[in-house]
C-alpha cells in the first residue's frame, strides 16, 4: 500500500478526495496517480506531512457599517420620445 496526498480532487474509492487529502491506495495505482500529478506520496517516517492544509480566514467584516461622505443620488434616465405619423 502506498499513502498519497491528492494535489488536486480525485474520484477514489466512491469519493471524492479534496486537494490535501490523505488516503492510501495500491502501489500501482498511487504510481499512475504520481505521474499523472494527481496526488504526492506522503512520507510516513515525518508525521508533520500528514496534516491537512490550513484553510485561509475569510476577511473580517466591520463592527461599524461605514457611510459614504456625501449623498449619492440615483440618476433619472429620460425616455426617448417617439414620433407618431
């Protein structure tokens, strides 16, 4: 068996594998994926590889709503008039 990290998403064993996932499959299989640059073999000897990739805050909204500095008014478009003959 061979320990694989997907790079990006995989359909594997009826499930989809995110990117940064973990799972392990057969050494054959886990070769074909590494070429294809489907997956990156984990190394079992350093535990530090096996964590899941953090994943980005989202950004902070602001405790007061902020107002424009003046006014904006929306703009009145005019209709064009048509000639009746």
């Amino acid at each position: 068996m061979m320990k694989l990290r997907s790079v990006r998403p995989i359909y594997h064993e009826g499930t989809v594998r995110t990117e940064g996932t973990v799972f392990e499959t057969l050494d054959q299989h886990g070769r074909e994926l590494i070429k294809k640059g489907y997956a990156e073999a984990v190394d079992e000897a350093n535990p530090a590889e096996l964590t899941v990739p953090t994943v980005p805050t989202l950004p902070t909204v602001p405790t007061e709503p902020t107002e424009p500095t003046e006014p904006t008014e929306p703009k009145q478009v005019k209709a064009a008039k048509s000639k009746a003959k």
